[in-house]
C-alpha cells in the first residue's frame, strides 16, 4: 500500500480523479480525520471537506507507477 497526499478542491478536480481512478482495477480509499471512502465513488468524497488535501491509500502491487503517473496532477507534496 501507497500513501500519498492529494487535493481535490473543485467539483471538475473531483469528476476528472474519479474518472482516472475507475481505469484502475485497484482499491483506493480516501482518509479524511477518522472518515474512510472508497475514492472511486463521487459522492464519497462530496462528503469530506474538500477545502485541505486528503490522503489517499493505493492498494496496488502492480502498476503502482502508472497509477503514480496519472494521479500526478492531483498529488501535492
């Protein structure tokens, strides 16, 4: 498993990162406090406070970079 930190703070950020994640046969949860989603479902996240990044739990052995590559635009440091 991979955690990484990312922003989703606009509803097109949110409709483009679950479209991109659903092309992954993957598991990814979304942890926001004590509050755990599955980060394909859009109406999951409309639940979380968006206004901070959230972190994000890659269940993935294989094609970890790939997934990496295509969540880029979405990661924050």
């Amino acid at each position: 498993m991979k955690t990484v930190k990312i922003s989703l703070n606009s509803i097109d950020k949110v409709k483009a990162f679950v479209n991109e994640i659903t092309k992954f046969d993957s598991d990814f949860d979304l942890v926001s406090g004590r509050y755990v989603i599955d980060a394909k479902s859009i109406m999951g996240i409309f639940s979380l406070d968006l206004s901070k990044p959230i972190d994000l739990n890659v269940h993935a052995q294989d094609h970890l970079d790939a997934i990496l590559a295509a969540l880029a635009p979405y990661i924050v440091e």
